[in-house]
C-alpha cells in the first residue's frame, strides 16, 4: 500500500469521526483541514527544536575544537624547550 492510499484512508476516518461528533453536538473542529493545520504547526515546532539542539551542539563542538587547539599549542611550547635540550645531548653519527 502506498503512502497517498494510506493517508487518504486516514483523513477519510478523520471526516467521519468529525462527522459523528458533530452529529452528536459535541464538536465541529475535528476535520482533516484542523488536523493537518495542527501536524503542520508541530512540524515547525519541531524543526526549530531540531535546529535550537543543532546550534547547541555546533556551539560545543566549536568549543571543543578551540580547548583542544589552546591545549595543543600550549604543550608544543613546554616540550619544544625539552626536546630541544634532549637532542643537544644526543651524539650525532
């Protein structure tokens, strides 16, 4: 069964539940066009959840990358004077 059937069949159940209630009295807001106003506001509800999580972590991954950076360099200082001493020491062949 394909998507379009699917849906189709859906929105029609939605009709008739709408259909029955409102015989009934109790209301005239359930039908399809309430409903997909209602999934479409959610959608973009969602998606902006969805972007708000991905700056937040873009944001520490950036800070990651800058602590990991800072920490590279500050070792390359500290062992450049190390090494440095290390290969004066060295025999050369």
């Amino acid at each position: 069964m394909n998507t379009h059937k699917l849906l189709n069949i859906a929105l029609e159940g939605v009709d008739a539940v709408g259909y029955r209630l409102e015989q009934m009295g109790i209301t005239g807001k359930v039908n399809r066009h309430n409903i997909a106003a209602f999934l479409m506001s959610e959608q973009k509800h969602l998606e902006g959840e969805w972007d708000s999580i991905q700056v937040r972590i873009n944001l520490r991954r950036s800070q990651f990358e800058r602590i990991t950076q800072q920490i590279e360099t500050r070792a390359d200082s500290l062992i450049a004077p190390v090494m440095s001493q290390v290969n004066r020491f060295r025999p050369s062949h």
